[in-house]
C-alpha cells in the first residue's frame, strides 16, 4: 500500500496559473523550451516551498474488510485454498472465507461491516505487506470476536514485535467487538499477521476477523496549561466510519507503544476508547469508557515539583449508549484519592470534579478506574461504564 505522509502536494492551481502567464508572455515566440523550463521552475518552487503538506496514515488495509473475496474455485465451501487466494492478503492454514448471517452447524455469525469476514481455524494466519514510515509509531483498529471455544487468542504481530488477545470476554453481544495494538516500525515495510495460535477440537473454530485498519501516531505534544498528555484523549487509534461498539484498548502489560499515546491500561481488562459519531462524549471528539470495574484502569504518569500544589480536573460522564445507574470514577493523584458519583440517565450528561493534591516527588502517578461493573439496560451481554475526559493538572498558584 502507499503512504500518502511525506510526499509533497504541490499547489496546481497557482502553478497552473503562473505556467499559462508564461505561455502568454512568450506566445510570440516559437520556442516551447523557455516557458517549459519556467513551469519547471515553478513547479520544483511550489514542492519545495510552504505549500507542501504532509498527511499522517489513517486508512483501511487494502481489501482490510474483506468484501473482495476469493475466486469461487478457490473455495471448497468456506475455505480458501491457495496461499494468494484472497485479495490483497497472504494466508496460512485453515482459513474460512464468511459470509455474516446463520451458519450451517447451528452458528450465527455477526459481520457488523459489510458482508464478509475471515475466520482463522487451528494455528491459522493471515498477513499483508503494509508501507510505513520507519521510526514511526501506528495502531492497528481491528474488528475480532471468538465463534465457539471460551478461550480463544489471537495473536497479531510486526516482525520483532507481537501481542496476545484473549478474546473470552466479549464486550458487545452484536459481534462487534473491536481491538486497538501499536507498534513501533522499524522498517519500511511490515508484514502484519493475524494468528490463531489454538488447537480446537473444531479445527475450524477460531476468532472471526471482519476489518483491519492503521493509523500513524504522531508525536505528542504539551499543550500550554495543562501537564498531562492526551488529556483529552484526541489522539487514538483508527475509528471506523460506519459502525463502532468503541474500540477496546487492551491493558499494557508487555507492549512498549500504546494505541491510545501518552497513557497506560492498567490490570487485566481493556478500557473502551468511544468517538463522537457513535456516543456521546463530553469535549471533543474522543473520550474514554471504563468498561471493566476495578479490573482495569487508565494511568499516566506526570511531572511534579515535590511539596507543591496541583489541581487535577476531570470530566464524569456517560456515553449515551443505554449504560444507566449509579456510577463512581475513582481517581488518584499520588496520595490523594477522590471519588466521583455520577448517576447515568444515559443521555450523555456530565459533570467535572476536582481534586487537589501535594506532590510528594518528581513524578506524580493518576489513575482511574471505575469503582462498579455495568451492563446495558436492555442488554446485559453488552458491558458498559462511566465515561472519562478532559484530564488537566496545572499547578495551584499561591
Ligand atoms: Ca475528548
């Protein structure tokens, strides 16, 4: 696939312009060159001058949903045969070519994007070749659900680098569960694979996979008052246009990059990284859903000034997504620790709290977690929680 970060936009209109300016100016000649050689000019002018613009990686995989599908004499029944049988991939082993719906055997498979998914089988792969920036950091979006065994794992990987899902818990009960991972490149190409390392009974039986996609994230900066990264959580991984259940961000026990830059998921489960197109979000375009109760928390660590001051301001809320009752954030700042109720009405309301605290080093851990476990109202296969954004710390001037 092609990067488009990097390559220079020239501005064709004003280049355009200035070229028939040329032209007219040296219509009463016949010799073509001098005006060409000035179009030249202005064109290496226009790409090596401001009106270059670089635009970081955010896109679906080439046939990343998996709508382009294998020729029907590559498929006996479900399974694709031949290593480049399906589109734009690579794959290894028993892999299964879905379509979303009732399954023979009695399942019933969701494909909440578009019609088809691929089911990888016993210690099955699937891979693809993708073009990056060296140095550079992306996530990778992904919708994956297991589809018989308790504990199924998918493994995806860049070369020297790779993670374990669990897919046991699922967090929406439509199929529609979605993982955000990040690596670091450290070449130009990366093949990423996705691994089904189990060995079932069914050697069929293994996660469904319905859409992958990629995103560059940028470096992160400060913004002027407020000494936490990301507080607002703007910066995160790829979000589907068409469909979200929000994406899971899995806890950050062995990974160095995280998909969401600037934090940490503690603890064993995912938090839930929800946009403004498909819930709703106090500031911005992004916030956090704490969708796991005390079994997971988002942490950053902060630089202090030992002895001094700070207040840490946060935003409570819910997500508008049918997730109601009595809810509690629990925040700490070192060694203070303030709980925040907030009782869901689940119309997206919010409330900001704050709390002071005295730092007793250079750096200040905060962390948040969800004090209860929730479930949708009218659906308690769905897991839900409160809502997170808008996380400031600034010192307290005296
Ligand atoms: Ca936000």
């Amino acid at each position: 696939m092609k990067l488009n970060r990097g390559t220079c936009i020239f501005n064709f209109p004003l280049t355009f312009f200035l070229f028939i300016r040329v032209i007219l100016a040296h219509s009463s000649t016949q010799n073509i060159m001098a005006p060409l050689s000035l179009f030249l000019c202005f064109l290496t002018f226009s790409l090596c001058t401001g009106y270059a613009s670089a635009v970081p990686l955010d896109v679906d995989l080439p046939n990343g949903h998996f709508e382009d599908g294998p020729k029907p004499s590559n498929l006996k029944k479900t399974v694709i045969i031949g290593k480049y049988s399906l589109p734009k991939w690579e794959i290894s082993g028993l892999v299964e070519y879905i379509k979303g719906g009732p399954q023979p055997g009695g399942f019933f498979f969701n494909v909440p994007r578009g019609v088809h998914a691929v089911r990888l089988g016993n210690e099955a792969s699937i891979s693809q070749n993708v073009t990056v920036i060296p140095g550079s950091v992306y996530s990778l979006t992904f919708g994956a659900t297991r589809t018989c065994a308790q504990d199924e794992v998918l493994t995806i990987s860049v070369p020297g680098q790779s993670a374990d899902l669990p897919l046991q818990t699922l967090y929406s009960s439509n199929g529609g569960d979605t993982y955000a991972w990040a690596f670091k490149a450290t070449s130009k190409v990366v093949k990423v694979t996705f691994h089904n390392p189990g060995i079932q009974e069914d050697p069929t039986c293994g996660p469904l996979l319905d859409a992958v996609a990629i995103k560059e994230m940028l470096p992160l900066k400060y913004i002027r008052g407020n000494l936490v990264k990301n507080g607002g959580f703007e910066i995160g991984p790829h979000v589907f246009k068409e469909f979200s259940t929000g994406i899971l961000l899995p806890a950050k026990v062995m990974d160095k990059y995280s998909p969401l830059p600037g934090w940490i998921i503690e603890s064993l489960k995912p938090v839930k990284y929800i946009d403004r197109k498909h819930f709703s979000v106090p500031k911005g375009l992004a916030a956090i859903e704490l969708v796991a109760g005390r079994e997971s928390a988002i942490a950053q660590t902060i630089r202090t000034v030992p002895n001094k001051f700070y207040n840490l301001i946060f935003t409570v809320g819910d997500a508008k997504n049918g997730c109601h009752g009595s809810m509690m954030v629990e925040a700490f700042a070192g060694k203070e620790t303030l709980k925040v109720p907030f009782v869901s009405e689940g119309k997206g309301g919010f409330k900001t709290a704050i709390l002071k605290f005295q730092a007793t080093s250079m750096r200040t851990r905060l962390t948040f977690y969800s004090a209860y476990y929730h479930t949708k109202l009218h659906d308690y296969g769905h897991l839900c929680g409160p809502v997170l954004d808008n996380v400031i710390v600034f010192p307290v001037t005296s």
